[in-house]
C-alpha cells in the first residue's frame, strides 16, 4: 500500500517538475522583448558592447594628448605571445636629468589572442581593452598599431 | 452555417465529372484533384511547420530565429527545400539498394495514408471510413517499418541503433496512442471521425468528458509526441549519440522525405488530438449561450480546425524545447509502468462515466 501511495505521488511530483519548466519556457516565449539576439550589420549603429568586453588595446589619451605610459616595458614581458614592443628613448629633463620615456608603444593586433595580462601588468594603468571590434582590414601591416598619439606625452603627477 | 460546408462543392465537382467522361476516367481525374492536392497541403504545410518550429524554438531559447532570407526569414525554409533538391543522392556502398530506396516511401506513404482519414471541414475529407480511428492507428504504425528498413539498409551502427530505439519507442507507445483514443471511442459511441466531430456539437468532448477525457488528452499528447519521434522523446535520432540516428546514411531528397515525414506525422497528431479530443472543425459552443454560439458559427469550420491544430502543434513544441531527451530506460518505464496503467484505469473511468450518464 505503501509503495503504492508512493506511486500515485511520484506521478503527481513527475508532472509538477514538469510543469515548472514549462512555465520557465513560456515565459521566455513570452517576453520576446528580452531576446538576446543582435541584428547585427543592422544594428551596429545602436550596438553597445557590454563592459568586460575585449576588443583590442588601447591607450586612452586626455585632451592635452597626455598618456599615463611610462614606458616601463611590463607589458612587453607579461605578453605571451610577443604582440607588444615598447620603443623608448632618452630624454634630457629641464631639471637636467636624464630620464627614459615612451617613444612608441608598437601593438600588434593580429597576433594578440586578447587574454588581458597586459593591461592586468600595467603599473601605471595606461592601458586598457577597447570595444571596437571590426578589424578586418586589407592589408596585414594595418594590424601594427602605434598605441601613443604622436606628440603625445605622459601626464604630469604619474609615479614612476 | 451551410456556406462553409464543402460537401455541395464536391458533389457538384463529382456529378459534373460524371456527366462529361466516361466513369473510369472521371474516378481517375477525381483521384488525381484529391492527390494533387494533398501533395501540395502537405508540401506547404510541412514548409511552414518548419519554419514555425524554427521560430517557436529561437522564442523559447530567447532567440529570434532565421531573419535574413525574406522578412523575418519567411523564405528560409524554401531556400533550404531548393538546397536540398540539388543535393547529391550519396549511397553507402554496402548499403542494401532496393531497401535503401524503399524506405523513404514507406515512411511517407504512411503518413499520406493517415492524413487521408482526416476530416478538415464538413464535406472536405476524402475518406470518411466507419472505422477511422482504427485506420488511423494502424496506417500511422507502418511508418516504423520504414525507419527500421531505413535503419537496417544503410549498413550504419547509428542508423542501425536509431531505428531499433524508434522500433521499441513507437511500438510501446502505440499501445498508449491507441488506448487513449479508445477512451474517447467509448465516450463518443463511434470510430468515424464525422460522427466524433459531429457528437461535439455541443461541447467538445475534453469539456464533456471532463476528468477522463483531460486525462486520455494528455496521455495522448505524451504518447503522441513520442509516436512522432520527436523531442524530449527523439533519442531515434538522438544528435549528441548517433548522428542523425535512421537517416544518417540519407541526402538530399531522401533525407527531406524523412523530415516532411516527421512534420507531418506533427500534423496527423495534432489533428487527431484536436478532432477527438477538441472537436476537430466544430466551433466552439456553450450549452445555452445563443448568441455566443452564432458569433462563433460565423468563423469558418476550417479556421477552427487548422486553430486548434496549431494549437496543438505549439504545445508539443513546447515540450520538445522545454525537456531534456530521455535515456531509452527512461522512455520504456514512462510508458509500461505510468501511461499504460493509468490509461487503462482511464478507460474504466470512462466506461463508468458513460454508464452512469455522469458527463456533460
């Protein structure tokens, strides 16, 4: 008797579980407006990639065209596939002291694989991941990218 | 309301074929109209099933589905029709060749033979045997000849496995699918589908029949689902095991003649369900609500049916997307250890019911 009792209930149990992910479904179904699909070559006006989103490195610039790299070359080593070279040079400071600094921050975008240690290494925070992600370009040689604007310089108060 | 009823279109198109050819000829041209016609509703048809059950699936997974051919993608499943009239008929070469070429039809022409007994609107029905139901059941049953011939031909241990899973899933659930509609056999006093359609003038016998009928109507959407092969119940073709299971060895025509087969097997379920259990082309009525049953008279038996039909369609659509696939124990204990008990404690319920007059 007792097996039976137990029988009856696994029934109604079995077809409760079911309704319950049939009412998850239909409320998927029912809220089309919470789709997640991108239309995308029609949207690319309005799309907004989301924040964690890896695109490519960038070097956000103020509007004094002044960085935050030092030209520490943290970076270069943290990459693991050899997709940054740090280029830099000496320079005399007015006080008169000789100082190394930036002179071009080299990416190459088609052999970065996006992992993100770069920017995780970075002391200074002078690098961060971009959102644009339409790189496709004709020529192999547009990939290498110079990260710091000419005439661009690191702003004032950075520790180094 | 007599100017949805087909039955003076017929008659008319009949006695005029009569009168202008010889008896043999004019029965052969009436063949051909009825053929012709099924071919081109169940072509459609099996296209749009497509196509809604690509939509219904992207909605449920919170998708949009195909967009690109076409607004909103309408054009899609003629673009994958035509993609696959091009294809290449490829033949294992140790396949068996006239088994191999034979169980596309097997499986199709079962699925013709069902659709045939079908009642769409008063009068449009080819075939209104006395025994409908039973014809129905057995026809719709020689399908699994085909997909175990299918599965045996192709010299395949996928195709081999697919087809012994569907044999012992269709077979079991045959029995579930059978007595489920003789619950409502015993209920409406007949087995031809006019005379079923024709007893829900009234009120439809899931309304009628109350917990009974509720009862054999959702073992009948379980067994049915699982008739057709399809999801939570398609381990026959299981993707993630056996490739595509039967068909792995099909292309081009031949697999599209397994895929309309499977959407009209849909379409044959669904309209069983909704003739027997949801009074097929009849309106909707309530006992004494006059006006409400004119109003609802003014929409034409044929909206209705294909209504419900669909209506049914979702439902089971909504299983296939909202259910994990069952593993083959799974299947064989649902039905020999759940349906088949419970319905034959149903069946003794609607006896009672019927002989104590306790229905609606």
């Amino acid at each position: 008797m007792k097996s039976f009792i137990e029988y009856i209930v696994s029934i109604f149990k079995g077809v409760w579980t079911l309704l319950v992910g049939m009412k998850v479904t239909a409320k998927y179904f029912f809220t089309p407006w919470n789709n997640v699909t991108q239309q995308y070559p029609e949207n690319r006006d309005t799309l907004v990639m989301f924040d964690r989103f890896r695109g490519e490195v960038i070097m956000p610039h103020t509007e004094n065209n002044e960085h935050l790299c030092t030209g520490c070359g943290i970076c270069e080593l943290n990459c693991p596939n050899g997709s940054i070279e740090i280029i830099s040079k000496s320079i005399i400071t007015p006080e008169g002291k000789k100082k190394r600094i930036i002179d071009q921050h080299i990416y190459h975008l088609g052999m970065c694989t996006l992992c993100n240690l770069c920017v995780k290494a970075c002391p200074t925070g002078a690098i961060v991941m971009g959102q644009k992600f339409e790189h496709a370009v004709w020529d192999r040689a547009l990939l290498t990218k110079v990260l710091n604007q000419p005439g661009s310089k690191i702003a004032e108060g950075v520790k180094e | 309301m007599d100017i949805y009823n087909f039955t003076t279109l017929t008659h008319n198109i009949h006695t005029g074929l009569a009168q202008s050819f010889a008896p043999w000829l004019a029965t052969t041209i009436e063949w051909v109209i009825v053929g012709v016609a099924y071919l081109l509703f169940v072509a459609l048809f099996g296209l749009f099933l497509v196509y809604a059950e690509r939509k219904v699936c992207a909605a449920f997974q919170q998708r949009l589905g195909p967009m690109r051919v076409g607004k909103w993608g309408l054009l899609q499943t003629i673009a994958d029709f035509i993609k696959l009239l091009m294809k290449e008929l490829i033949m294992p070469r140790k396949a068996d060749w006239f088994l191999y070429n034979l169980a596309p039809f097997i499986v199709i022409i079962a699925s013709f033979l069902a659709i045939a007994a079908l009642p769409f609107a008063p009068g449009l029905q080819s075939m209104d045997f006395d025994i409908g139901v039973f014809y129905l059941t057995a026809v719709s049953s020689v399908g699994v000849i085909g997909i175990l011939l299918a599965g045996w031909s192709s010299n395949n241990k996928y195709s081999l496995i697919g087809a012994m899973r569907s044999g012992a899933q269709i077979l079991s659930y045959e029995l579930s699918v059978s007595l489920s509609l003789l619950t409502m056999v015993v209920f409406a006093g007949t087995m031809q589908f006019s005379a079923i359609v024709e007893g829900q003038r009234d009120a439809w016998f899931i309304f009628s029949g109350h917990i009974p009928a509720i009862i054999a109507f959702v073992v009948f959407l379980i067994a049915g689902t699982a008739e057709t092969n399809r999801g939570p119940f398609d381990l026959a073709e299981a993707e993630s095991e056996l490739v595509a299971g039967f068909h792995t060895e099909y292309s081009g025509i031949k697999f599209a003649m397994f895929f309309l087969a499977e959407y009209i097997n849909l379409f044959i379920i669904s309209a069983v369900a909704a003739t027997v259990f949801l009074g097929g082309w009849m309106p909707l009525h309530f006992g004494n609500l006059e006006s409400f049953n004119h109003v609802m008279d003014f929409i034409p038996p044929v909206i209705w049916f294909f209504g419900k039909v669909l209506f049914v369609i979702f439902v089971i659509m909504w299983f296939k997307w909202t259910f994990p696939r069952l593993r083959v124990d799974q299947i064989l204990t649902l039905e020999w250890k759940y349906l088949l008990p419970i319905n034959l404690v149903n069946i003794l319920l609607m006896a009672l019911v019927v002989l104590t007059k306790f229905h609606f």
